[in-house]
C-alpha cells in the first residue's frame, strides 16, 4: 500500500456511520501521510493515533503490516487483540509507466466512508494490507484492507479472537473498488519565436 489515505466527510456522517456520540479533536483530515494524528475507532469510541508504529529496529514508522504474516511476526502478535478501525473516504497509489509515476485515487465504488483495518500499541497505529483486487492489481500489488459494515463490527470486537476474524483480511471479502488517475500535463513546448 501507498503511504497516504483521504480522509474527506462531515463529522456527522463519521459520527452516524460508526454509531459515535462525539468525535474528538486533533485528527487529520483531507490527505494523510505517516505519523499524521489520525482517528481511529474500537470498541470504546474514538481516539486520534498516530499513524506508524514506533520499533526499535527501524528509525522508519511501521505504517503497514501484511495481512499474510502478522500471526508470524513479533512485531505484531502482540497487537492482534488491539485492533481498530481507521476511517478513510480513500487512499492513494502510484502506478509506474517506464519513468512516470501516476497518482490513483482509490474509493470505494460507492464513494462513501469506509474503514481500513488497523492494528494499535494504544498510541501508535498500522494499517493492515493484503493482495490487491483484480480491478486494481494493475496499480500496485498491494492495498489496505478494507473492511465492510458487517466486518468493521466483527474487527471491532474484542471478544472476538483474531483467529475469528482474520478472514475478513481477504481483499475478496471487501467492497469493490474504483480508481482515478491524475492526467499529467502534456509537455512544455519550447517557444519558437522567443
């Protein structure tokens, strides 16, 4: 996965969709890069995180792990219980043509708010990511996992284990997705008569 997301919707729309009373203040919103303060939202509320987990090992923040392996890695048993949701309206991938970098703007195909499944240390947070869906495996060969409503609730639970949950880490078992390419400019011509 790319390392920025979208974060575009009214507080009531968040509120309503997550079943908040409150949200609270000192999150990101528009686009979001690693170590932003993001919202994040579990079974008690919601709490603004930052985005990349702190590890002794890389001076780099951990903003994704795989899906694939997190039940393998030392890094991230410790958290499979800790789970959470971040709210997101999209993310963002770059997808090579020889030399060029092409910006995608990934949404869901109904455009609405959704939510990646995420991973917490109660401070810091990671993004869980799988193999992409066929419809964009063209832009890159990762994406987030993006969960739907009846997987948010289940991600959520903390008295479900992580082995009853790990299936909804399948990109299958998410929503469809649809993506936008920037068009870059065409190029500068040089002034003939200059």
């Amino acid at each position: 996965m790319c390392s920025r997301f979208e974060l575009n919707a009214r507080p009531r729309d968040l509120a309503r969709h997550f079943g908040l009373d409150e949200l609270p203040d000192g999150f990101t919103g528009g686009e979001i890069r690693p170590t932003d303060p993001v919202l994040a939202v579990d079974y008690a509320g919601a709490h603004v995180l930052r985005w990349g987990l702190s590890v002794e090992w890389d001076r780099k923040p951990l903003i994704n792990a795989r899906a694939e392996t997190l039940a393998e890695k030392k890094t991230f048993q410790p958290l499979l219980e800790s789970r959470c949701l971040v709210p997101a309206t999209a993310y963002f991938e770059w997808r090579r043509d020889g030399r060029t970098r092409l910006k995608n703007r990934i949404a869901t195909a109904d455009g609405e708010v959704f939510s990646f499944a995420g991973l917490t240390d109660g401070e810091r947070l990671t993004i869980v990511t799988c193999a992409p869906l066929a419809s964009i495996a063209h832009i890159h060969n990762r994406m987030p996992v993006i969960l739907t409503a009846e997987a948010e609730a289940a991600w959520a639970d903390p008295a479900l284990s992580f082995t009853e949950v790990c299936r909804w880490l399948d990109p299958d078992a998410g929503p469809e997705l649809d993506a936008e390419e920037d068009t870059p400019p065409p190029p500068r011509q040089p002034d003939l008569f200059g």
